[in-house]
C-alpha cells in the first residue's frame, strides 16, 4: 500500500487525478448493431494493426453494422445480465486539469498501475483514434440526479436489444441542455473509484498530456451510483508461488494471527471477513484475523502476513476452483472473502492504494454498444 504522496516502487505509478468540478460531456456516440455486441468475431475489428481499425469500422459502417450519431449526447445506458441490472451516464470525462492535493481530486485509483501497460495503451487507442469502451467509475450519486434518470427512464429507449451474450441494454440519448445542466451541477463535487479500467484511465491521462487542447482531454467514461444499481464486489483468489502451508503458518504466528487445520468442508464454511483459507491441494488451514484496526482480509494478506510477496510470485483467480486446481506442494492458494464498499471508502478518505486486484466489479458491459470516435471529433461534424 502507497499512502497518498508516498513514492511507488519503480514498476507502478499512482494515475494523477483530475481537479474539481467534474465535467462529463457530450459524445457521438459509435454503436455496433446488436448482432455484433459481445459477438467473438468482433474482437477482430480491434485487433493489430490497430491504425486499421478505423477503416474496419467505417467498412462496417457501410454494411449497417456501425452507427455513429450526429448529435453529441450524454448517454443513460442501463444493462442486466443474471439478475443484476447495472446503469450509469456515459460520457466524455474532462481530463485537462490536475488535482496537486488530495482534497482536490475528483477520481481515486484503488490500485497502482504498471506504466509500460498504460503506455501500450495509449499507442492503442492513438494508433485506433477512439476510446473502443468506457472505463468504470463508481460513487455515491446525488439525489437530483438519480431522480433525472428516473424521469429519463419514462419515455421509450433510443435502443433496446439483447446482445450475443445474454445481456439486454437499453439506451436513452440525453440532449435536452436543462436535464444536461442538472447533471453537471450534480456531479460536478462528486468523487469517483475506478471500478475498472485503471490502466485505460492512466492511458487517457497520456493521451492528454500529449495532445492537449484536443478532443484526446477527454476519455470515455461510465459512471455508475453505488446508491442506485451497485455492482456486485466479489473477491480474487491468489496463488502464490514457492510458499508452502507451514510457512504461511509461521508467517501467522509471527502477526498475532491463528491458524487451524481443518476439512475442505469446514474451511470453505469458514471464509468470511475476517477469515482466509489456505491450501496447497491436499491440506486446508483457516487463518483468523487478529482483533484490532480495521483492516480488510486482503490489506492483511498483502501488507502483514506476506509483504514480501512481489508480482512475480502471485497468479490471480476469479474463482474458487480454479485457485483450489492451481495449488499445489509448493503453490499454496489463498482464497478471500468478498469486500464491501467500505473497503473503497476507506481508501478515498485516507488516500490510499489497495493492494493490486483487490476486488473485482461485475457485470462489466459487453464491448460495442458505446464507443467513442476521437478522430471524429477531430473533423467538422457532418451536416444533416
């Protein structure tokens, strides 16, 4: 963890923050057709040489399976996919200010980022000249906002559709500059997490800084009310390389923490807040947190019990049983409880970083139902 000012070690960098007010502006809005949103040959149209990708939309665009909209417009995009329904305000994030102290930032990272990753990134998107999908940003929306969507909401979407994926979308354009007004007033104190995107939201800081005074001083953005539809926060599994079940129990003695050898049974029953359970395939242990400050089970994973645990040694799982698969006599996977928003909270007010992939945010939204076109808002917008 790098508390706000401290220095990072020198393979990840803390992403700047823009300055108060926020501003979420306006965007035409490039679409796919429903038949390729989340459709797997569409991943094609976004790969290398990524220059091209442009020319393949345009290709597409002819075809009917593209649209891009003349008029800019604030975007309420509401998707649902296994019972859960997601909605948030799409556009594009102004990012040409920088915030210098932390009462001053207006988007809060929960992890570094690694900078050749980010770098990669903005070449990307450069080389493409779009944002190809909105990065995930999640806060405690204001009233007068959530009631505007509700009234946005009364009248037909602009687009309906289930995509290839079993997602169902719906879109409403929002152009009218009294509903606009109220949303920038709305957000314009707020103080957003990146749910997810963090390496695409350090590359839009690059693209900025690169080119300001362009349309690269923005990038395409979702930003969703935890108050309205919260994402679903599950936990990340870890496998660590080259650790065994009893040198994790002697890391555990030596913080205060306990450690009991139990059944497979007992020590999935057990996993909980202040719980983790270890195992190297064949052995399973609960180790309990110990009583004191308020520290979430992967603070005290990554920060008390194995600090010295670098990247090269942990191999992520966003499920049980692909970490209980991947242990092994000298592979010992941890496995996490879910956080809470509190977690995030925490972090925002004291100014700190988690530890990497602290938490995962789902559903995340199927790729191609809102991009944006940089290049075309380099060129005069078309006449209608």
């Amino acid at each position: 963890m790098h508390e706000n000012g401290d220095t990072p070690t020198p393979d990840v960098e803390i992403p700047a923050s823009p300055a108060h007010p926020v501003e979420l502006r306006p965007f035409r809005g490039v679409r796919l057709s429903p038949q390729k949103v989340a459709n797997p040959s569409t991943a094609r149209a976004f790969a290398r040489p990524y220059r091209d990708v442009a020319t393949r939309l345009s290709r597409w665009q002819d075809e009917g399976l593209v649209e891009l909209d003349l008029e800019p417009a604030l975007y309420l995009h509401e998707y649902s996919v296994h019972g859960m329904t997601i909605r948030g305000l799409v556009g594009g994030l102004q990012l040409s200010t920088r915030a210098t102290h932390h009462d001053e930032r207006s988007v809060f990272a929960h992890e570094a980022i690694h900078p050749e990753q980010a770098d990669e990134l903005a070449a990307r998107m450069y080389e493409m000249g779009m944002n190809p999908g909105p990065i995930l940003l999640v806060h405690r929306g204001p009233a007068t906002v959530r009631a505007l969507q509700r009234r946005v909401m009364e009248r037909q979407p602009d687009h309906a559709y289930t995509d290839r994926s079993g997602q169902e979308h719906r879109l409403w354009r929002i152009t009218d500059e009294a509903q606009l007004q109220t949303i920038a007033e709305g957000l314009s104190d707020s103080r957003f997490m990146i749910a997810d995107g963090h390496h695409r939201y350090a590359a839009y800081l690059r693209l900025q800084e690169m080119h300001p005074g362009t349309p690269w001083d923005r990038g395409l953005t979702m930003v969703v009310d935890q108050e309205d539809t919260p994402f679903f926060l599950g936990p990340i599994h870890r496998t660590f390389k080259r650790r065994s079940l009893l040198a994790l129990k002697t890391a555990a003695a030596s913080v205060s923490a306990t450690t009991r050898e139990v059944t497979e049974t007992e020590a999935l029953r057990a996993l909980g807040p202040k719980t983790l359970v270890a195992t190297d395939g064949r052995r399973w242990m609960v180790i309990d947190l110990p009583e004191g400050p308020r520290t979430s089970a992967v603070e005290f994973l990554h920060q008390r019990l194995l600090p010295t645990a670098g990247s090269d040694d942990v191999v992520y799982h966003h499920s049980v049983e692909e970490a209980i698969t991947a242990a092994t006599a000298s592979y010992v996977s941890v496995l996490l409880p879910a956080p809470d928003y509190s977690l995030l909270d925490r972090a925002m007010e004291r100014g700190h970083l988690l530890p990497e992939k602290a938490t995962s945010f789902q559903p995340k939204p199927s790729l191609g139902v809102l991009m944006r076109s940089v290049d075309s808002e380099l060129m005069a917008p078309p006449s209608n």
